[in-house]
C-alpha cells in the first residue's frame, strides 16, 4: 500500500504548532479504603508523572511521528512553565518560539488516577488573552520561520493564546508565503478560524458551532458545506470517534474513513494525535484519501493508551497490519526486530503501568510445556515478550539438524499464541544485550533454573522486577520428542 511505504520512507517534514501550551501531571495510585473524615477514597500514591498537554501534546505527537517541530506559544515564568518548556526541550521541539510572560499563570491539569482510571482532575489556569505586545513577538517568530514550514498547525485550548487578530495575521501570512494551515477549533464561535485553509473539529465542537445534529450523513455534510462557506475554507476534517473521520474540500469532494481502533481505554489527546497523522500526511506527501486513513490508524493505536499518549510509525504500520484485509495478519504485526520492540516496550511504559514479561527459548517443536510455560509467563504480568533464538543460535546450542522449523516458522507459531503479545528474534547464545534493551519487570525461566544464575538477573533486580520460575512438565522437551520419534 502507498501509504504504509511512503510513510516507511517519509523524511522529516518541518511543521510548526501554535497553539495553548499545557502541562499534563498525572498522579497514580491505588484505593483500598474509604477515608473516616468523610465519604471519600484515599488514594495510596504509587507515582507521578509530567507530560505535555495541548498545543505541547500535538508537538510531541508530531516529533513521535517523525516530524521537525517548531512550536510557537507562551507559559508563565514559573515552575510549571520552567518544567513545560524543559521537557519540550528534551524532546528537540524547538522552543525559541515559546515566550515566558511574567505574571502569567502556566496552565496545568492535574489527574488523578486508580486502577488505571481517572477519578479527579484539577486545573490551574489562565485564560486572559494575550497583549498586543506578546501577540507581536509571536508574529515577528512566525514571519522569521514561516517559509521553513511545510505546514503550521492551530491548536486552540480557549487559554488565551489564539485571539482573534492574531490567527487574522498568522491566516495572512501563511497564506502569502503558501503555506497551508489547518485549525483544531473550541466554543460555538468559529469567525475567527475564518481565512484557515483547514478545520479538524471532532462531531460534538461542529454540532455546538453550526446548531445542527449530525449524526446522518445528510446532516453531516450540510454542516460541513457550512462551515467552508461562511469560513472561506479549502476543506475540513471531521472526527466521528467510534464513526471514523469525514472529509469535504469546498469543491465538494466527499472522503469516508471508519474507525479502526483497538479497545478503546482512554480518549485523551485523541484529538491531537489525529491532528498530528493529518499533518504528518499532508506534509510528507500523501493525498488527503491517505493522510485520512493514516490520521484513522493513529486515533486507533492512541485509545488503547492511558492519558495523553502518542503513537509511532511504527506503531501505526503494525495497527495497520492487524486491521486491514490488504495487510498481513495480526499474528504478523506481534513480531518486532529488537529496535522496534523496544520503542515499543518504551511507549507502554510511558503511557501506563503495565508490567513487562520477558521469557526466551528455542521454541523448536512448540508442545505442551512450552504452551504451559507460556501461560505460566503471562500471568506473571500484562505484557509477555518472547525472546526467540535464531537458527544460527539454536544451532550452536542444540547441534546440527536443529532447529526443526526455522525461525520465521517459530516466530509465527509463537506470536498466534493468545498469552504471547511480542514475539523478537536474537542471534546471541543468550539473551542478555535484549534483557538489557527491554529491561523487563519479569523475568521468568523453567523450574530446572531454580538455583542457578539466571543470565539479565542482575539487570532485572536492580530495577525492582523479580526473577519466577515456571513448573515444568516431566518428561516434556523438544530432545525427548525428536528421539522418541527417531526410535
């Protein structure tokens, strides 16, 4: 498929962000009674965790998906605002565009989450607009980097940063320089989006700013037609959630996507990672028809994901081998090189709690105490990786005329295992460089280890995690197989 190779080779398109910048703080924890002062839980605090919201998201969204981003915003001259400006740093968004204002109150929102689901959120914010004086610094900025651009991207979190008369001159001066802009709009008044060559509203922000329900097809495509006329649009984006994304250019060109999402776990930020896809797309090549699909895919991977998460290339391009019936199947998409299963592994560390397993072996003739040794493995957290030995390794360990199946067979029936989530392949006699790169929670070997130094224990301890032992059926190994079967 044309989308999944261009984006496999798509470079590094430059895009810039303007937008509300956020600071996202995440408190986890677990709630095992209720509080004697009042008829409240008391969260038992495990851990917390910064990470950028808003405007910032959709940049870090951006710089996930391969893009070079140039951000344009404002935060306070506090510690929120040190701390946003630090992480966006960290992540080589370029910064030079974002402005500490004094007296100017970072916006933070503060979760509160257990068992993995939320149950506060606190905001601290300022939603005052921006001075004129500011609104020109930002303008001088956007001048100075305008024709570096492919693309620039409006995030609008109603904080303030996107008045009127600003996104009038940031409109004007885009469009002189021929670089398209498209808007994530908020609220029921949409005239200052006017002069945008694209608006990305999700059904809900349409239906409030046009008054009509847009649930048919019918409806839908009236309210769109009215938006790109009484804004002067070249084309909008609607996002449907469960429904998919639909798309009208102003020439009345219609473009259906359905969803195609995972279980869906948390909804935050969606809407930035499919402004992140749409931008990807159309600034690394691909017609609207793709970039649309891809913007699909993306929203698929991200509500499967706890808070404001972002998705990869890679990612996407697995989503796509598991959802569509031009692509390979699903047991396919759980084998990764180690490269990418430890961007992987990365991701769901950084959007949830989730304990990593990590098991290894041959697997040569796959037979019932493999299967138990599995499940065994799965249990012993969320997510299992099996580390399988090459041919070459298995050779050298096993002898010649091992293994029976090589290794893309093994793979396979491996990854069609329900408790098997990741299946990577290692050319070393052990799998120690693996253990390192993936660094699991679990590390879980058969019973016949018990006592023995068990190669990554070291790595595994000192992160907290814990070696198990898997019980072994007596009598069961792919060696006592293949001589019973020779005799």
């Amino acid at each position: 498929m044309n989308l999944i190779n261009t984006l496999k080779n798509m470079g590094l398109p430059k895009i810039m962000v303007i937008g509300d910048l956020i600071l996202d703080k995440y408190v986890w924890g677990e709630v095992n009674r209720i509080s004697q002062e009042a008829p409240i839980q008391i969260l038992n605090v495990r851990r917390e965790e910064l990470r950028l919201g808003g405007a910032a998201n959709l940049a870090h969204n951006l710089v996930t998906l391969g893009a070079r981003v140039n951000c344009l915003g404002v935060t306070g001259q506090d510690a929120s605002g040190y701390v946003l400006r630090r992480e966006m740093k960290k992540l080589k968004i370029n910064t030079s565009g974002v402005k500490g204002v004094p007296a100017k109150i970072t916006s933070l929102k503060i979760r509160v989450l257990a068992q993995r689901q939320q149950m506060l959120r606190i905001d601290q914010e300022d939603v005052k607009p921006l001075t004129a004086k500011v609104e020109r610094l930002l303008l001088s900025h956007f001048k100075k980097h305008i024709k570096k651009q492919k693309l620039v991207l409006v995030s609008d979190y109603q904080k303030g940063s996107c008045t009127a008369d600003f996104l009038r001159q940031i409109f004007q001066i885009a469009r002189k320089n021929k670089v398209p802009v498209i808007v994530d709009p908020k609220g029921s008044d949409y005239r200052k989006y006017k002069g945008a060559n694209g608006l990305a509203p999700n059904r809900s922000e349409v239906e409030l700013a046009t008054g009509l329900n847009i649930t048919h097809k019918k409806s839908r495509r009236l309210a769109a037609r009215k938006l790109i006329r009484d804004l002067k649009l070249d084309f909008i984006i609607i996002t449907l959630g469960e429904k998919g994304i639909y798309f009208l250019d102003k020439k009345g060109r219609e473009i259906y996507d359905p969803a195609r999402s995972l279980s869906v776990f948390d909804v935050s930020g969606a809407g930035d990672t499919v402004m992140a896809a749409l931008a990807l797309g159309l600034a690394g090549g691909l017609d609207f028809t793709e970039t649309i699909h891809l913007a699909n895919l993306a929203a698929g991977v991200v509500v499967s994901k706890v808070g404001t998460a972002t998705v990869s290339r890679e990612e996407i391009i697995a989503h796509w081998h598991s959802t569509s019936p031009d692509g390979e199947s699903q047991v396919v998409a759980k084998i990764k090189n180690i490269s990418g299963l430890r961007k992987v592994v990365q991701e769901i560390r950084r959007s949830t709690n989730k304990k990593i397993v990590f098991t290894n072996g041959c697997f040569d003739l796959l037979h019932p105490g493999h299967i138990q040794s599995l499940e065994f493995a799965r249990s012993q957290g969320d997510i299992l990786v099996v580390g399988l030995n090459s041919d070459r390794s298995a050779r050298r360990l096993k002898g010649s005329g091992r293994p029976v199946f090589p290794q893309h067979q093994r793979s396979r029936l491996l990854a069609a295992l329900s408790c098997v989530d990741y299946v990577t392949v290692f050319d070393e006699l052990t799998p120690l460089n693996l253990i390192r790169k993936i660094k699991p929670d679990r590390l879980v070997k058969g019973a016949d280890w018990r006592g023995k130094k068990v190669v990554g224990q070291e790595i595994v301890k000192a992160r907290g995690g814990k070696v198990v032992f898997a019980p072994l059926i007596k009598g069961v190994s792919t060696t006592n197989i293949i001589k019973n079967l020779r005799h």
